[in-house]
C-alpha cells in the first residue's frame, strides 16, 4: 500500500488557487460536498482503482496557507512541461528542473497561495 492516502492544499483564495493549479497540471478540479460550510474543497481528478493519492485544495476559516511543512509532488510525464506553465498562471519556480538520480527530476515550485509543491517526473 502507498503511505500517502490523501492529501490537502490551504488556501485562501479558492478561485485563484483553482485556476492555478487547473492550468499548471491540465486538469479540472471538481467540488467535494461538506456538510460543515466552514470548509470549501476542491478536488484532483481521482480513481479509486488507480494507484497514488489524490487530495483537493481548502479552504477553511483560521487556516492558513503558505509557510507549511507538507511537500506534494504531482506526477508529470516531463516536470518542465508543467513548469513552464507556473509563472504565466500566477506562481514561480523555487528550483528548476534537476536530476535525482535514478528517481528521475523534480522541479519546486510556489503556487498562488505561497505553498511550495513538487513536480516529478522520469524524464
């Protein structure tokens, strides 16, 4: 099993950390329901069947984003493809594209909300 189950991405800003986030990976995050109106999420695309975890973005009262610990790494088919697109859709790249040896390339990155995330791929 992966260690990961499930992971989450404060915000303060939900519509410009969707459009960040949608227009970095191409992808379109969907709306989860929650019974508790103090929390907005945002959800990855997911499958159940398929491995990795999945997560949403939130939004909830008295919580901040930016300045965490959490690190999360989105899997990419080339991580400079989704690079390129951080700075035009709001973030910046806190380190280029480079190599971790056998475990492919990783770039760092800062979105909109001033969390810094990973981008992974093998080539």
């Amino acid at each position: 099993m992966n260690p990961v189950g499930w992971f989450e991405i404060y915000v303060q800003d939900m519509a410009r950390a969707q459009k960040f986030y949608e227009t970095v990976l191409g992808v379109k995050l969907e709306k989860l329901g929650n019974p508790d109106a103090s929390l907005e999420m945002m959800a990855f695309p997911m499958g159940m069947e398929r491995p990795g975890a999945s997560g949403a973005l939130a939004k909830m009262s008295g919580v901040p984003s930016g300045g965490n610990s959490t690190l999360v790494y989105f899997i990419c088919e080339d991580c400079a493809e989704e690079a390129g697109r951080v700075a035009a859709a709001g973030g910046r790249i806190e380190r280029e594209k480079m190599s971790i040896g056998e475990y492919g390339f990783i770039v760092l990155a800062i979105d909109t909300e001033g969390n810094m995330f990973g981008l992974h791929s093998m080539k």
